[in-house]
C-alpha cells in the first residue's frame, strides 16, 4: 500500500540580526509653568498650527505635481509669517506626512485586493464545501453567499475609489488624528463633553516641533534647551512682541532634567549635535511635556557567530504573556522555562506600560544568564486579521489581532540595544508545531509541565542558533555504530536541509520498538524443529560415588574456608 503524499515543506529563512533603532526619544515634564508662560505656549502653538494646516493643503493640492520649487514656495509663504527655521520644520513635517499617507493609502490597496481575491474564490466553491489546508471552503448557507456576492461589490467599488485617488495622486490626511475626529459625532461612547473635545482637538492640532541642526548652539536654534535644562522658544514675527529675552526670543520659568537617558542628551548639546524638541499639552492633566530626540548611527553591528557563543533566550510572542527559554550554544534547555503576563486591554498608554513591564523583566532576567542574544520571531499578522479570510472566527481574529508583534519587536529592539544585547530574528513556520512534537513531552515532569508555548521557545531558540528544532533519535538496535546509518549525528548549524523531512527508513528506530514480524518470521527456528533436536540430544546421567569419595569431598568443603582464614 502506498504512503500518502505529504505536504511539501515551505523554505525555512536563516535567521538573522535585527537592526537597532534609528533613533531616540525622551520625556520629561515642564514644570513651574507660570500663566504667562502657558499663554504664550498656547499663542505660538496655535499660530504655527494654522500655518500647519495650510501648508499640508498646499502639499496635498499639488499631488504628483510636487518639485523643489512647489517646496520652495510654499517655504516663502509660511517664512513671511515666522521664521526661516519654523517654516523649514513645517514643511518637512508635512511631507513626511504626506508621505506616510501614501504608503498608508497602498497598504489599503493591497488589503483590499486580497479580501477582493478570497471572496472570488470562496463564492467560486459551492455551497457548504469544505476548505483544504491552507485554502479557505464554500460559504455556508446560500443567504451567506448572497451577503458575500454585496460585499464583493462594496470591496470593488472602494478598490476603484482608492486606486484612482492613488493614480491622481490624493491622499486623506487628517491633522489631529481621524479617531478624535470622529468622536465628535458619538461624544457619549468616547466619554466626553464638548469642552473636553474642543480642547484635545484645538491642542492636537498645535505646531511645535523644531528640528535640530547640527553645528548649531546647542543643536537647535529655534527651541533651545541648555545644558542646565533652561528652555528658550523663537517666537515667529507676528508674536515677536511677547519676547522677554534678547533677539525675539522667550525664556520659560520651567526647567527640564531627562532623568532617562540626561547624559547622553547632554554630551549631544554640548558637542552642538542636532536634537529635535516638540512641545505639547496633555489635556486631561492640564500638564507640559517636551519631548527631545536624535538619530542614532553610531551602533556597532555585533556578528551572528558571536551572538550565538553563550546560548540565547527563545521567546514565544502571544496575546497575553511571553514564553520565555534559555538555551545553551548546543541547543540544549538551561534551568526553568520563564512566563511575563501583560494586559493589552484598556488604553494605548496601559497597554504600552504593560509591555514596557514585560519587556524589562525579560531583560533583567537576560542579564543574570549572560546571554548576548534573545531570539524572537519575524511575526506579521498584517493579512491574517480581515474576516474575508477567516470568515466568523472572530475570536481568532481577535487573538491575532492582540499579538503585539509591531509594537513588541520595536520595543525590545530599542530596550535591548540600550542593555547591549542583541536580537536575532528567526523565520516562524512550524515553531509551535513542532515545539510541542519534539521538546513539549520531553522537558515535561510530574511537577513541571512544559506548556505548547514553552515548548515552542525552545523552538524557537534552537532555530536562532542554527540547530534544527527535531531532537536527535537514539541509535539503531542492532549496534550503537555506523553499519545502520549514524542516526545521532546531528547537522551542524550552516548545513542546507537540516530542517527539511528525513527520508525514512525502514525497520525499527528505537530499542523500544519491536523488530520487524517478517524479519523475524522468516529468521528464527520453527517450533516443530526445536522439538526435534531437543529430542536428539543426549542426557548423561551422574556417576556413582563411592563412600570413601562422599567422605573426602566433606572434609574439601569444611576444611577450605579455615585454610583461606
């Protein structure tokens, strides 16, 4: 009887280092503020934010048309109403905003078509078939298919919209954010009143972010920050009268420290290297932030080779904990598997202190092994989450959807490189599956049990180190040698298909396995001539003693053991 066919497996990626983060942002809070100060924030934030406003129009009526010379104008025109160095962070702001509205626009393309692709194909299939591995089936119930065939049409019509907006070169941009704007028509559910909503939109909408300059006093001329924390604004020329300091500028009362990361922002200022300030108002507490970053590109880029010397921790990424392994540089499991919980649920801002958390523990954790690398997966859930693939799984889709995998790698490359420990990305398919096929049982004891997760860690681990993931079987049971094939020889970590199936090999594997019934029907003695030649076999009888030996042998056995004293 033949073997059913197999699946062929898809091609497994080598891992390979993440990149570190490109740059860098701290906080801390203006404190004694005093009105005056807080009036003048509000004018300029206001006045820059018109300015703002108008160039993003400006940006978006010229489309495709944009030059050097539509840039250049529109610089001329918001310069007159401020400053050379204002208009230049307002115009950059504004084309990579108009960019990221673009790269958002064909991400929703490419969405579209392939929602617009699955339900072409589950409407081809008739009515209650079953899907295969990897294909989605039929729709359920001929009214379900009648809904589908209305939502092709309504996936097709807003395809065309977008792509002939994309072709004239349009975009939507929303200055404050689509979300906030959109609470305005349902106050109730966002939980707020109008004044609340007047407010968190009017200080959205403010402009007042400077980009830095480098050779520069202090890295940025038009918000300056000294070394000792004193903040000083250049007040654009209609609001030019409001200045309490020398060449049109206005110092503030409040003084900022960094209390994370001061240092390095200090050695930048002082060296006059470019930082960028932004200033805003978080509404609901009535408080002043500034926020100061720069671009980093001074990191040393660490081999995969040297990462991999002192084993690394596997990291299983789910919707509400990390699963977490120390592995030796042999692939082997060191000490005790380690779970961090975090709770996605509420707010942006909870659930990125809940990550932070996790994330922090993991690294201390990394620290005390010695390890030099954490090994994670190069997850993206971007075409797995719309319901024209999985249909009424919403609670599938929702556990997709909570997988920090963007926001999660970002964190923990930027935390790691701030640790000095690297990151090694590592190719996710058939991590979980066989995780729990070949370590899940193994590392599993009475008083530990080694959960799928665990399991898939250590998976995970084993493929960041080049090892495959399967554990090596024992020995033939013949011989513990070569005769039969060697199979405890593991394949070293640069070995091509050493992930791929083993062909396989006829008899037994194990010891524990019993050999092979026509082997061994075809081997051994029938019974019929083991009865003959026992029969053939000739029994002699014991001789006779006489008395005289049944003496002599007494006195051996008495006499031997006082001889040997």
């Amino acid at each position: 009887m033949a073997e059913p066919k197999k699946k062929p497996l898809r091609e497994i990626a080598r891992p390979f280092v993440a990149d570190g983060p490109s740059g860098v942002s701290i906080r801390d809070r203006l404190k004694g503020l005093t009105p005056e100060d807080d009036k003048v924030l509000r004018l300029v934030g206001e006045h820059m934010g018109r300015l703002a406003s108008r160039d993003l129009a400006a940006r978006c009526r010229d489309g495709l048309e944009h030059s050097t010379d539509t840039w250049a104008a529109r610089k001329r025109e918001v310069t007159a109403q401020s400053s050379s160095r204002w208009a230049g962070s307002i115009t950059s702001n504004t084309h990579n905003q108009w960019g990221l509205s673009r790269r958002a626009q064909w991400a929703h393309l490419v969405s579209l078509d392939a929602g617009i692709r699955t339900v072409r194909l589950r409407l081809s299939l008739p009515v209650g078939a079953k899907g295969s591995k990897g294909k989605p089936g039929g729709y359920r119930s001929q009214h379900e298919w009648f809904q589908k065939k209305r939502r092709l049409a309504i996936l097709q019509g807003e395809y065309e919209r977008v792509r002939t907006m994309r072709e004239a070169g349009r975009v939507s941009v929303v200055r404050g954010g689509r979300r906030l704007l959109k609470q305005r028509h349902n106050l109730t559910a966002a939980g707020k009143t109008k004044t609340q909503w007047r407010a968190e939109w009017d200080a959205a909408r403010w402009f007042l972010t400077a980009d830095g300059e480098c050779g520069k006093r202090y890295g940025n001329e038009t918000i300056r920050v000294t070394p000792d924390g004193e903040i000083s604004v250049k007040l654009p020329a209609p609001l030019a009268h409001l200045a309490n300091a020398r060449h049109g500028r206005y110092t503030l009362a409040a003084k900022v420290t960094f209390p994370y990361r001061g240092e390095e922002w200090r050695d930048r200022i002082t060296s006059n290297r470019a930082v960028a300030y932004r200033i805003h108002l978080d509404t609901a507490s009535g408080r002043w932030y500034l926020d100061a970053s720069w671009t980093r590109k001074d990191l040393p880029v660490i081999p995969l080779d040297a990462l991999r010397a002192d084993g690394v921790i596997g990291v299983d990424t789910n919707a509400d904990h990390l699963a977490a392994w120390q592995l030796d540089q042999h692939g082997n499991p060191v000490g005790q598997p380690r779970r961090f919980d975090y709770d996605l649920s509420g707010t942006a801002t909870h659930r990125d202190a809940q990550l932070r958390h996790a994330l922090t523990r993991l690294l201390h954790w990394a620290k005390t092994t010695g390890v030099q690398a954490i090994a994670i997966e190069d997850l993206d859930f971007t075409d797995s989450k719309t319901r024209e693939k999985h249909g009424r799984k919403k609670r599938f889709r929702k556990l997709i959807s909570g997988i920090p995998t963007g926001k999660l790698r970002a964190r923990l490359v930027s935390m790691c490189a701030q640790a000095g420990i690297g990151v090694i990305a590592v190719d996710p398919a058939y991590t979980s599956i066989w995780g729990a096929e070949h370590w899940q049982k193994p590392l599993s004891t009475d008083r530990r049990p080694v959960s799928r997760h665990q399991a898939a860690g250590v998976a995970i681990a084993r493929r960041a180190l080049g090892h495959r993931i399967r554990r090596r079987t024992a020995p033939p049971h013949r011989h513990q040698s070569d005769a039969g094939g060697h199979r405890t020889a593991q394949a070293r970590p640069g070995d091509r298909g050493r992930e791929e199936t083993r062909p396989r090999i006829p008899g037994p594997r194990t010891r524990s396995v019993p050999p092979d019934a026509e082997r061994t029907r075809a081997t051994r003695t029938s019974k019929t001539a083991r009865d003959v030649r026992s029969a053939q076999v000739r029994v002699q009888d014991s001789p006779l003693l006489t008395d005289q030996e049944r003496f002599d042998w007494y006195l051996w056995g008495v006499c031997s053991p006082m001889l040997n004293w």
